[in-house]
C-alpha cells in the first residue's frame, strides 16, 4: 500500500542526527524491551508471518507511523494481529487481563525459552525450491510496473514506472504480497540496478545508483 | 531518545518518570499474554539476552577481519556469503539470505531499507536508531552523497555510490576498505578497525590513527 512507511525520496524530514555508535545502547528503555520480545514471541506462534507483521505496522494512518517510535510502531502492530487472529480481544488488551478462558493448551504451542532461540537460530528461509523459469536475466532491462495494490507490497513507490537492469536472480523467494499462513506463492527475485537520475531525474546523483531487489511480477520488459 | 518521526530533536518521552503511557501499555499487554498462557516469561528474556549480548557488530568484524587478511575467504563471501559467514556460526533469523558488497576506489556501498527496517542481525545485530529513522530511510535512495556528508564521510566526487535498499529478505553487509597503514596486521588487530557504521556504508572504517586517538579520549 501507499503508506507513511514507503519513504524513499520524500523530503522534509529533516536531519538524521545519529547517536555516537559507541555511546547507543541496544534499547533505549526497559519497554522496548519488552515489545521486542513480546513481538517475536508472540510471531513464533505461528498466527502470521513477516509480511503481516509489516503491514500490520504499515496500515497505521501515516500521521500515527510518522509520530510514533519505532518500537511503538512494533507495538501497534502486535496489538492488531494478536486481536486479528483472535488470540486476544480489544477488549482484554484494554483491561490488560484475560477475560475468557485462556486458550486450550493444546490448540496453541508457547515456546519455551530454548524452543525460541533454537527458531531464532534457525531462522526462517523465504528461498522455495521450485522449478520456475525467470522471465528476465542479468543484463535485461525491467520497467516496475505501475501498480497501487492495497495490500502489503515491497516494490517501493520511488521505483514504479523506472527502467533499471537486472543484476542477479536471487532464485525463486516467498511472494510477501499475497503470503499468509494458508498461502505460499513463489516468485523469482531479481537484483535490479537503477541509475541516480533515471530515478530522480535532474535533481538525482548520476554518479550513484540505487539496488532493489524486486519480484518477477513487479517487473515488465522495457 | 531519537524519535522515529519528523520531530526527534526533543522527544525524551520514553525515558519519563514515572512510566509512560507507552510504558503503561506494554506492561499491561504483557501480564494479558502472560495470563492468557501465550507467552512465556523465559521466553521473553531470553530473547532479549541474545540480541542485547549475544550478537552484535561484533559478529560483523571478525568476517571483515578475516576477509581483509584471507583472499580466498574474500572471494568466498563474494560467491556464497551465507556459507562464508555461517562458517563463524553467524545464522539465524534477519540473516537467512546474505549479500556481500565490497568498497573499493571507484565504488561506495551503501544499505538501507526504505519501506522498514531491514538488517543483517546475524552479523550486526538490531539495528541503531538512526538507521530505522524516516530521514535516514527517506534521504540515503534520493540524496545518497549528502546522507554520508552528514556521517562526515565525504567522497571524491567520481566514485559511485551503490545504494542497496533491502525490500526483499536479502541482507546487506558491507566490507570497508581496508585502511592503508596496516600491512602485517593480524585479523584480531584490524578487527579494531571496523566500526558498525562502517558495515553498513555511512562510514569508512578507522585508520590506525584513529585507535590512538579513541585511546587517548
């Protein structure tokens, strides 16, 4: 979608005024440690994936992402799946307690801490081993298409419309626009290489050259 | 703390005494998960313990290190970086699917990630708030020159700036150069010399000058 969180190129921002690297700490308060926490804790749950744990965060009313911190940008998003998947009610995240009975056990598997390290260690691959046969190769020339979906999308606003090269094939990865714990689609994803001022024109840096990697249907040929 | 929005200069709210509303928040969705039986308390410091002490940039220099003093490492990670950097034992989630990109002379990487906060956690851990900032994300596709100015990091005008935004599940390490000056150095020496921000791209790493000035602050 649209969102506040698509912010390639807007201008006004104002500084980025960076901490010392040596002076900042990993958090910032004993909050944000928990919403951290409680954020991939409750994603190894296994209701939702990465994809719509970024949307979650992404379809804020962008004055909301743009005013809240990071972490509570975490925050919001968690609350919205965790009511989504029906894991909680806006009514128990109110009172902060449970107000019908706590999940079957047996319908719902709680990580203990060395299950959750071992998933974090683990990781969680988005390469499918599936015969699909690219459409592009390195050296093509791509147009991003111009589309507005509603949905959660990785083709950044900035590049619609631009011509850019493709520089490698990533091999076939998880499709995030349509990805859901019931659906899988895979797609080749390719590294494709736009120049400063096919991008930004005469206000953009020729001597510099922006990376995406973007998925095949993203993609037309130019 | 830096604020994630276009009024960061003077926002100190998340270290307010006594608790935030945000505070406030977060503890009450804590104890509703902890009532409810789906979360589990352990489970919860224990992943903080791992990403405030266990995996850090100091994960990152010991690839650049190794790939500064051993060619065939470096090509290595050129061919198959996921292999090359699993071979410290550096896996796991936001790591999956590594990239290396080289500085040289005629070229400067770059990363960022415009549309969140994407980064390479196996090998420099979560990352700095700047990095997940709007300006930084707006300004480093658009403006790329003028976002390492503000690191103090200035190129010759002809080397091209590579900018690697990471809207897939592909991470981005960069290895600096190697700074001049350091012929002989061990790999545990010159891992002194890499910084976070030089992994990154906002920066170069240090020159050995600079370890003397560092110890004498």
């Amino acid at each position: 979608m649209n969102g506040a969180h698509d912010l390639g190129g807007m201008q006004g921002l104002g500084p980025i005024n960076p901490e010392p690297e040596t002076a900042e700490p990993v958090f910032h308060a004993d909050w944000e440690r928990k919403v951290f926490s409680l954020t991939l804790a409750t994603a190894l749950l296994g209701r939702w994936n990465i994809d719509m744990g970024r949307y979650s965060r992404e379809r804020q009313h962008p004055v909301t992402y743009l005013s809240n911190t990071y972490y509570e940008n975490w925050l919001a998003g968690t609350e919205t799946l965790l009511k989504e998947s029906g894991l909680v009610t806006a009514e128990e995240l109110a009172a902060g307690k449970p107000l019908t009975p706590p999940t079957a056990p047996d319908t719902i598997r709680v990580p203990g801490p060395e299950q959750a390290l071992n998933a974090v260690k683990a990781g969680g691959p988005a390469d499918l081993d599936v015969p699909v046969e690219p459409r592009f190769a390195v050296g093509d020339a791509v147009r991003v298409r111009n589309f507005h979906p509603q949905g959660h999308t990785r083709a950044p606003r900035y590049t619609r419309g631009r011509v850019g090269v493709v520089q490698r094939l990533h091999g076939v990865h998880i499709y995030p626009d349509t990805h859901t714990p019931e659906v899988t689609e895979g797609h080749p994803l390719y590294s494709v290489r736009f120049e400063g001022d096919e991008l930004w024109g005469p206000d953009g840096d020729a001597r510099s050259a922006v990376y995406a990697d973007l998925w095949e249907p993203y993609l037309e040929p130019a | 703390m830096p604020h994630d929005g276009p009024d960061h200069d003077h926002d100190h709210r998340d270290h307010t005494e006594p608790p935030s509303d945000v505070a406030l928040r977060v503890k009450s969705l804590e104890s509703l998960l902890i009532e409810k039986g789906l979360v589990d308390p352990a489970t919860l410091d224990a992943l903080v313990d791992r990403y405030e002490h266990h995996v850090g940039p100091q994960n990152g220099k010991k690839v650049v290190a190794r790939a500064w003093t051993d060619p065939d490492y470096r090509q290595w990670l050129q061919d198959d970086a996921n292999a090359a950097i699993g071979d410290f034992g550096f896996k796991g989630r936001q790591g999956e699917h590594m990239v290396c990109v080289e500085n040289g002379p005629k070229a400067h990487n770059l990363v960022v990630c415009t549309l969140c906060s994407c980064y390479p956690w196996t090998v420099l851990g979560l990352p700095p708030v700047w990095y997940k900032s709007a300006p930084y994300r707006s300004r480093a596709v658009a403006d790329p020159r003028g976002v390492l100015a503000e690191f103090g990091t200035v190129l010759d005008p002809d080397v091209e700036i590579r900018v690697w935004d990471s809207t897939s599940e592909m991470r981005y390490l960069v290895i600096p150069e190697r700074p001049a000056g350091t012929e002989g150095w061990t790999a545990e020496q010159l891992e002194r010399l890499v910084t976070r921000n030089s992994m990154i791209g906002v920066e170069k790493a240090k020159a050995p000058a600079d370890l003397a000035k560092d110890a004498a602050e």
